[in-house]
C-alpha cells in the first residue's frame, strides 16, 4: 500500500485589501502551498469574525482561471483585449524604453500616474510606487474622487481632528445614518448600532432610495438628492427657534452664533420642505428629537459628498453637534472617519518620502481623467498613463470621454492587474500583480481604530509580482539606483511603525506579527471635543468660517442647488427632469471588483434601474421592461424595476457595473458628470440628471 504523509498546514493571519472602512481581519489557511480556506478572524474585537458577501469566496478570486498570471503585450487594437504573453525582461524593458523616450521628446509630467484603493494598504497603495512617480517627475495624481469634499467641509466647521469613535455607538441613544447604506457599504458597524438599539437607541436613516439599511430603521426621511444642507439648515432653525440649543456649550466652543442664527431665519420648515420635498411636520419632529435625545450621533459616509456643494453639505451638517452639545458625551457627536487617527499614529511619510517629489510638477485630478486625455490643449499633453489599484474605464465619471482617451493610438498605457478589465483592454502592457493573499502589507482603517498586518500566506500564482516590486524593478531600469528603490516590504513597515506618537505606544513590528492586529492606544472614554479643543483657527467650531471667507466663498451655512439640478439649471431639467443615484448598491460588489466573478454576478444578476410608478406611468414603462437612460454625456440599456425604492424625480441603478459586462456595452458611468466640487476638488457625479425612455427592440436585437 502506498505510504501516507501528513499535509503541511498552517493559518496565516492577513486583513481585507478592500477600500471599505470595515478592514476585515481575516486567517488563510494554508495546505501544502495552497490556500484551501479563508476566514474572519474571531478575535478581533470589532470585525469579529465575519466577513461580507463580497469576500467570503476571495479563494475564487486568488485560483480564478481567469487570472492574469504573467506580463501581456498588446496584439491587437486597443480595447480589443487581444495580447500576447511577454517575459518579465521583455515587459519592464519596454516599459521602462517608452517613458525615457516620451521623457525626452515631452518632458517627465508627460507621464500620469492613475492610482487609488483597490488594494488599501500602506504598502501595495502608497509606497514604492509613491517614491517612483515623484523620483520620475510624473505628474502627480490628486486622488480627490473619495473622501476630499467631505473632509474639506467638516474641517472648515470643526477641524480635522477625528471625532467620535465608531466602538462608542453603542452608548448612543439617538443615531442617524445620513447618506450611508451601512448594512452594504458598512456591515461590522451594524451589530454596535444593533445593540444600542436593543439598549433603546432611536435609528433614523436620511437617504433619497430605500435601502436595506432604510428598509430596517425606525424611521426613514427621503429628502431629494443634493438638499442634505437645507434639511440640516431646517433642523437647525427649529432647534435655535425653540430654544433647543446647548447655549453652555455654544458660548463657550463655538464662534459666529448670532450670524447662524440671521442665516437660520431663511430656512423655516415650510421653506426646507418645498427644498426637500418632506412634509415640514416630519423636519421639525426630526430636529426635536435629535435635540432632545442624548446621546445623539450623526453618521455620514461618502455618498453625500459626491456633489457640486458636497464640501457645504458635510460642513453644514457638522455644525448640528456643536449646537445641541452632543459632544459632550460619549457615543454622540459626528462619526466620520478614523483614518486620520492611523496617519497621526503611523510614520507614513518614511514609506511613501514625500521629500522625493520635484517642487512645481502639474497635479491632475483623477475625477476629470477624461478631460484630461482627450484636451487638446494641454500642454504636455498625457503620453504615458500608469494604472494599478484602479479600473478608471468602469469607475471614473464620464465614461465614454475615459473610453475616448484611452483608445488614443499615441497614449502609452501600463496597468498593473490581476484581471482583464476594461481598462487593462486598453493596455499596451498588462503586468500581473499579487492578490492580498500573496505579499506583505500594513493595513489601517477609515471604519475603526486598529491596525492589521498582513503575511503572505502562499507563494505569487504563475509570475504575479506585488506593486511594491515591480516599482522596485521599473526603478532599477530607469536607473534610480539610490537604497530608498531597494527596500524591502518589510524593512517599510518596520520603518511605518517607528514612531514615538502615543496612539502606537506598545505596537511593534514583533507584536504586530504575533497577534496580527493591534488597536491603537486611545483613551477607554474617548470625547475629544467634551471640552472643546477643535483644529480651527480659533479652536472652536466655527459656525461663521474666516478660513472661507478669505476665500471669498459664503462664510456661514448654506444650501445651494447643484448646477444640474431644476433649481440650477432649469433648461437642462427641462429636458432631464430625472435625479440620477448611482451607488454602491451591490451586496456583491465592491466599486467594481468583483463584477467579473461568475459566482458573483449571478448573486447580482443584472443592474437595473428602480423606478417611481408615477414616473414611469408618464413615460409608458412597465415593470421588467428594457429601458434606456441618457442624457448629453451617453446612454445605459437596462431593466426597469418599478416601485417605492425611490420617490418620484429619482432613479437608481447600480455603480460598478463593467461596461462591457454590461446590457448595451456602457455602465452608470456613461451618464455621470465629472465636475469638481466646491472645496476638495471632489467629485459632482451624483448630480446627474438623466432622461428614460422604454426600448422598442426588434427581433433582431432580441425581446425584452
């Protein structure tokens, strides 16, 4: 009989690479090279062993046969997807022949780098790749399509210091989730606000769609997109008019209340509900409560943001805390984000040298890659685009203008990749990189306070190389011999976590790697605005901004229509009298990883667009019927879903989707603006309008 032998095995611990604020820590476990099960880890206080619809079959994506296993040459024409396989030799050598001879006929900022969180960790994210581009004189990414305008506005109200931490929910008492599908986008938080709610909280959700999260709340408001400042201005006005307001707290933490409450005077409840389209009752019942109840939470996430005036939404609806004291106690106040709590705490800039970059080099913001690849008149124009931990072709606005840029017969593009996106089908060369299984990195969160490390847990499939390295070899070629270019991953965690901040007292390389984890070493009560202290310039919050002033922008509080609203543009509404809300809806999707994974897509089916009754009654579509949505910008070919998920003057559909995965070859962001936003240089994609029409198919293009 043939001898047995034991399989070695062994776990590894890891995190979630996803931009999510969850950052999942995870184990691998591992047999004979293979990794045969992936898994929450259990210990872990906040993601406590669960992980989403979207990760529980990573394993899929890591073996899928579909997989990019070694470097590409294109064969055919661009977007064609037709390559032929290369040496690593053959690849970088290329590579690295086209941006010196592009360096010399147009200069370095030539070259666009195009990068953002499809791999979120300090290392595979914002490293090697960092020091390369600013050592190259590329021109320099503004990665402003997440998180900018909202921190821009809440800084100018209260600094940008973090506020409450996610954990404190659970002594909340009152908590509104405004603009956030959290059982989506944010499920370990679900459980903290599940248990304040089993100890009495109040869950009010503020969101134009009925979303899971809406569907389980106490109480769901669906003002109209883009008027989530008049409806804190609304609430504002009745709690300053009904004496509602902490006036200790005021007087003492805060500047410009007697000009807040002129400005309130212009914002009665009637007024706000002809803004908002809520009933005026239901707005002053809102502010009541909210002032009334303690503690009190106000928890907004990047959805809101995404619009011509996101920065004055979020700066408006920070000011709402300041007034009714809720920072006073724990679990209330404005639960945003924590990452600035890790890039307090981390030595980031000895991972990413931000000395490196040449001063007076271009920035170009990656809301507007479209403009930007297809302008005529830019000068240098872009002749070489580096992609990695990115799919602009599917979640850049704009679409077709993307699609237009990148079929360029004279752009040079490169995408570092583990699948053929439609963004890699435009490349000249593909290079394939690791999955979070597969190499080292740090991993901070902008959900929760604790670090992860993660190990590689199995050897790189086929010749997959991590972005850190092939940085490190495209370095070498380019002859950036300096020992910054040879570090190791390890050697720049290590250097991450040397720092002397208080938040990493106790945190060392050695306990990271033995435990996997570590939270950051916060005070057990954790009120940092009790006593005021705010990062303004007057260290109080700032209700009337001379920061903003200066500027020559409305120093107080204000609602403002977005330019493709009926108020903004009444021309334009005439013509697309319809509110686009194109969101992060999919269960099992992640921005747009994950829409090219059998399993997954069948678990999502196909995008369609939700639809009012009223609205689709006046346009003649039934329930199921194909429709086409379009404005100036393209067109999307979809299934109608018709009911009460949105209200009249909205529709949805699904962000993410890959255009050519796709009905009719083109996705949400076929019809999406791609303006830039008051403060941040965010992005206004949100603020879409659109028209529907049902399709009349013919035989020949099949019945819907």
């Amino acid at each position: 009989m043939p001898v047995s032998r034991a399989r070695a095995s062994a776990v590894v611990r890891g995190a979630c690479p996803h931009d999510c604020p969850d950052t999942c820590a995870w184990q691998v476990t591992v047999e004979d090279g293979v990794a045969v099960r992936l898994a929450g880890d259990p210990d872990h206080p906040f993601t406590r062993g669960t992980l989403c619809a979207k990760v529980n079959h990573f394993l899929d994506r890591v073996y899928s046969p579909d997989r990019i296993l070694h470097p590409l040459r294109r064969a055919g024409s661009k977007g064609e997807g037709k390559f032929e396989r290369v040496t690593w030799d053959e690849a970088l050598d290329g590579v690295a022949d086209a941006l010196r001879r592009i360096i010399e006929t147009d200069g370095a900022t030539a070259i666009l780098p195009y990068s953002y969180y499809g791999t979120q960790g300090l290392i595979q994210a914002t490293g090697m790749d960092r020091r390369f581009f600013a050592r190259l004189g590329a021109s320099r990414l503004e990665r402003n399509v997440c998180t900018a305008a909202a921190r821009a506005g809440i800084a100018v109200t209260m600094g940008n210091r973090p506020g409450m931490l996610p954990e404190d929910i659970v002594h909340s008492r009152f908590i509104i989730l405004w603009g956030t599908n959290t059982i989506v986008t944010n499920l370990h938080l679900w459980p903290f606000i599940r248990e304040a709610r089993e100890a009495g909280a109040t869950l009010v959700v503020i969101d134009p769609v009925k979303t899971r999260t809406a569907t389980a709340a106490n109480w769901h408001l669906r003002p109209m997109p883009g008027t989530d400042a008049a409806l804190a201005l609304g609430m504002m006005h009745v709690i300053v008019a009904e004496h509602l307001y902490d006036a200790d707290y005021v007087a003492r933490h805060t500047v410009g209340f007697d000009r807040l409450r002129a400005r309130l005077a212009e914002y009665p409840s009637e007024r706000v509900a002809q803004i908002t389209g809520l009933d005026a009752a239901e707005i002053i019942r809102l502010a009541r409560a909210y002032a009334t109840t303690r503690p009190a939470v106000i928890r907004p996430l990047v959805g809101m943001e995404h619009r011509t005036h996101g920065a004055m939404a979020f700066r408006t609806i920070a000011c709402l805390p300041a007034l009714v004291g809720a920072w006073r106690d724990r679990g209330g106040g404005l639960l945003h984000m924590t990452h600035r709590l890790h890039f307090q705490a981390l030595n980031a800039a000895a991972v990413e040298m931000p000395e490196l970059q040449q001063p007076g080099v271009r920035a170009i913001n990656m809301v507007q890659l479209g403009r930007v690849l297809t302008d005529p008149d830019l000068r240098p124009p872009i002749r070489a685009l580096i992609v990695y931990n990115s799919n602009p072709a599917a979640i850049a606005p704009n679409q077709n203008l993307v699609l237009q840029g990148l079929r360029r017969d004279d752009l040079f593009t490169v995408v570092l990749e583990q699948f053929l996106t439609d963004t890699a089908r435009h490349a000249d060369y593909v290079l394939p990189v690791t999955t979070q299984v597969e190499h080292w990195d740090l991993n901070w969160s902008w959900g929760h306070t604790y670090l992860t490390l993660n190990r590689p847990a199995i050897a790189p499939c086929g010749e997959a190389l991590p972005n850190s390295e092939i940085f490190r070899r495209l370095a070498q070629r380019m002859g950036f011999h300096d020992p910054c270019y040879r570090e190791t991953d390890e050697e720049m965690i290590r250097k991450a976590l040397d720092s002397r901040h208080p938040y990493l007292h106790g945190i060392t390389f050695e306990r990271i790697m033995q435990d996997g984890w570590a939270s950051l070493s916060l005070p057990e009560d954790y009120r940092p605005f009790a006593d005021g202290g705010f990062a303004t310039p007057s260290g109080k919050v700032e209700f009337y901004a001379e920061s903003v002033a200066a500027q020559g922008l409305d120093p107080l509080p204000a609602y403002v229509p977005a330019r493709e609203s009926p108020a903004g543009d009444p021309v334009l509404a005439a013509r697309y009298p319809l509110a686009l809300i194109a969101a992060k809806s999919g269960l099992h999707f992640l921005n747009s990883t994950y829409v090219n994974l059998p399993r997954h897509r069948r678990a999502e089916g196909e995008p369609l667009l939700d639809l009012h009754p009223e609205d689709a009654a006046s346009r003649g579509i039934r329930d199921g019927a194909r429709v086409r949505v379009f404005n100036d910008r393209g067109s999307v070919e979809v299934r109608a879903r018709i009911g009460d998920r949105v209200r009249s003057g909205v529709v949805a559909m699904p962000s993410g989707w890959w255009a050519s995965l796709s009905p009719g070859g083109s996705s949400a962001n076929a019809l999406t603006s791609d303006g830039i936003s008051d403060l941040g240089g965010g992005g206004d994609f949100h603020d879409t309008l659109v028209e529907v029409e049902q399709q009349h198919w013919t035989a020949a293009r099949g019945s819907p």
